[in-house]
C-alpha cells in the first residue's frame, strides 16, 4: 500500500464535521466505518496469530497508517483465534485465524474455508538452507554491519523488525528486532505480488495459462477489455479502473477489506486507458491474477494443495502464510506473510533462474521476460511484479549495481537482488513514512560483502 487517508477524529459527530469542512464526501464518510474495522481486524488478527505481535503494538502500528485506525476498540478472543474492531459504535468486523491459513475476515459465506484441508508439511531441520534452516557461521563483518543498522534503524523510529543477507546461496548473515526471530512470520505487504507472479509463471510452464490468449477472463470477451493481455496485467498495464487509491469506498479498499470477494470488484471495472500503454500500479489487478490461478486450478482446496506442493514444500518455506479472501481465493497483491528466510527463498529463486532445491519453479526464459523492462509510456522499470533499477532514463537506486531488481511492500519490506553481486539482502520492519533510506542502507551492505 502506497497511499492512505488522513482526517482528524476523536468522537463519532468529528466524522461530519470533518466530511463538510475538509471537502470530503458523504460516500467517504459512510463508507470509513466498514473500511477501518475491515482493515483494523484483517491487520490485528495476522499480527497476533499469524506474526505474535502484542495488543498494544497493533493498535501502534495500525495507526501508522491513519488516525482513524487509532481510534479503533480491539478484542482478541484468543480460544477462538478471532479479532473483532468496533469504531466508535459505528461498525464492527471480524477476522478468524485458521491452522494453514492464516487469518480471513469473517463477511459473507466463510464455510469454503472451513471445509479445507491442510498438506502436512514435513520438517527437515538439519538440511542447510534453502532446503531446510540450518544456517552457516555468520560473516562476522556482515553480523556487525547488520547489528549496528537495525540499532541505529529503531533508535531512529524506522522500526526495523529484521534484516538478512544471502551471498552465494547462503545465508551469511541475519539480525532480528527484540520479540522477533528467524521463524518470525512478517508482512510483506505488496511484496505478495512477486509471489504471485511467480504462481501465475508455473502454471505457464505448466501448460496451464496461456500467456496469448486474449480474453484473460470470459466476461471480458464482449467489450473492449477482451484485448486485456495476461503481460499487461503483469506489467500493471491493464488499463482497467483499478486505481491504487487508499480512501474508503474505492475499488481497492473494498476488495481487501470489506467484500466476501477480494478480486470480483475488479472484474466488472471498465478501461480507463489502452491496455499495455500507462503503468498504474494496482493491488486490484494482482488480485485478479490470484482469481485467474483459483479458477484454472478449480477451486479452494485445489488452490491451497498447489501452494502447499509447488511452492511451499519444494521451495523450503515452512514459515509462511499465504492468506485469502473468505472464499478462498488467495489474497495476491498483500497478505503472504513469511520469514526473512522465506523472502529470501524467493529472492533464490529468482536469482536461480527459477530453480530451487532441484525443483523447476518457472522457466528461465519466465524470469528473463518478468525482469525486462515493459513499454509503458510512464514507467518502463517494472516488470512483472517485480521494481527494476533499470529500464527508465535514470536509475530508480542511482548508488545500486545497475542490474539490482527488488520485491516491495508497505513500511518499506524489501528483498533485492543484485545478481551482479550474487546477493539478496532482506528486510522487514514497519516504519510509517515509507522513507527507508534503500540506496543508502544496501550500498553500505554491498561494500561490506565486496
């Protein structure tokens, strides 16, 4: 998430009084409630039961993003893993944590996910990592440079929760905020979307997904989104009125907090612009190719057993979470929650050119095409869910090796790569302004490990 919405409250009639002064509308107000709680008991119910993040930090870290958060009445019912947010006895939602799952909100029909099964997931503890998390001895010049970052990070209000550096192919290097550690389970917000991506590359490999074919969903082929391709979607070049606009009532805030559907929103929005030719990034479109990989693999326990035995198990990632909508679609531009262990098998991955622990993941022609600049007129340095250094006339991180590409979220999570460097450093955190000094920070880490 990249933009939020900001008025000031403190009792329920502020609602009105700031709606008429401030210019907001009357759609804005009776759409907030819902929207806060929506939000509110999603984020609670994951930092609890999914990361272990404490009460009071919650309550901290939601009102990072809005006044209007801070203002929410938490209750934790922990024998039943449910979080309920009530703002100011205007709204109240639920969000419920399943074993497997993760957390989902409680609005409309949930039982699809209830009647789902877990893959068991078998440990291999004493395999090296990426296979398993046995770790090497740490680079004691790295350890150091890490320790002293993630000190100075939070003395600084940057809220550094963890940072990790893989060179070669190990782990060579990782510290972790107190009350978190290497199996800590972190947000990594619209990092999700590379994942996806990724899930939407297999089943291309797999014969599944038909990167031509046009239209990408059957209810498109009447009207002028049928020329919609499968790599406009991934290049954020739909076209389509998904517009990343975090106020209440907007398409993208509806989808991730207050619909039984996370992507039937933007099936039935119109173009808004001509497919393939302006970048507009939109969590709303990653949640349609989510939508796209449930449908072809026919439904939720088809969905979560293809997760669980392509992705999860092979790739060594027993410490994330993959979380959905209430129907079961997996929730693909925000709610994969993992260690910085798991982000940075990810990052492997990639590196590998879609190969990890003997398994072909995606091609590596995939990876070459998802890291290749689009031709968008506004933003030719994304790829498919993926932020490129390269690609626009100046260097999005001018101090970083030129080919560094990064998986990116809200509160600056980031994992980048650098493949000239053989290296992927990782950090997690939640600091509110989305101001992580990156060229800085990895240029120093880069230097350290050359």
């Amino acid at each position: 998430m990249s933009k939020w919405w900001k008025i000031p409250v403190g009792v329920a009639g502020v609602l009105a009084v700031a709606s008429y002064a401030s210019g907001i509308t009357p759609a804005y107000v009776s759409n907030a409630p819902a929207m806060v709680t929506g939000m509110g008991a999603m984020v609670a119910c994951s930092a609890k039961y999914v990361s272990g993040i404490g009460a009071e930090q919650n309550l901290s870290d939601l009102g990072s993003y809005s006044p209007l958060l801070a203002e929410l009445d938490i209750t934790y019912d922990d024998s039943e893993k449910r979080v309920s947010a009530e703002f100011l006895g205007l709204d109240i939602t639920s969000a419920s944590y399943r074993e497997g799952l993760g957390c989902a909100l409680d609005i409309g029909d949930t039982s699809a996910l209830d009647r789902l099964t877990i893959p068991n997931f078998e440990n291999e503890p004493n395999a090296l990592w990426p296979m398993g998390n046995k770790a090497l001895a740490p680079d004691a010049e790295v350890q150091a440079i890490l320790e002293n970052l993630i000190v100075k990070d939070n003395a600084a209000g940057l809220q550094t929760r963890a940072y990790l550096v893989v060179k070669d192919g190990q782990v060579i290097a990782e510290t972790y905020a107190e009350g978190f550690d290497a199996k800590s389970k972190l947000f990594g917000w619209s990092m999700t979307k590379s994942m996806n991506a990724i899930m939407v590359g297999n089943m291309e490999m797999r014969g599944l997904i038909d990167p031509a074919h046009k239209p990408v969903f059957g209810n498109w082929a009447d009207d002028e989104r049928k020329e919609i391709s499968l790599d406009d979607m991934l290049h954020m070049a739909s076209g389509l009125d998904l517009a990343e606009t975090y106020q209440p009532g907007e398409t993208v805030t509806r989808l991730l907090f207050t619909e039984n559907s996370g992507s039937a929103l933007g099936l039935d929005v119109p173009l808004v612009a001509e497919p393939g030719t302006h970048y507009q990034y939109s969590s709303g479109t990653s949640n349609l190719l989510s939508r796209l990989v449930f449908e072809k693999n026919g439904g939720a326990q088809a969905n979560l057993d293809y997760l669980y035995g392509t992705f999860l198990k092979p790739m060594g990632m027993r410490d994330t979470l993959f979380e959905t909508d209430p129907q079961g679609v997996l929730m693909g531009g925000s709610f994969m929650l993992s260690s910085a262990r798991d982000w940075a098998r990810v990052g492997q991955l990639m590196l590998n050119g879609g190969e990890l622990n003997g398994h072909r993941i995606v091609t590596e022609a995939w990876v070459k095409r998802a890291l290749t600049p689009n031709h968008t007129e506004n933003n030719k340095g994304y790829g498919y869910q993926f932020w490129l250094n390269y690609g626009n006339e100046e260097a999005r991180w001018p101090d970083l090796p030129a080919d560094t590409y990064a998986m990116l979220g809200s509160r600056d999570q980031m994992v980048m790569m650098f493949p000239s460097e053989n290296t992927i450093i990782v950090r997690l955190g939640w600091n509110a302004d989305n101001a992580y000094p990156k060229n800085e920070q990895m240029r120093q880490i880069l230097d350290a490990i050359s």
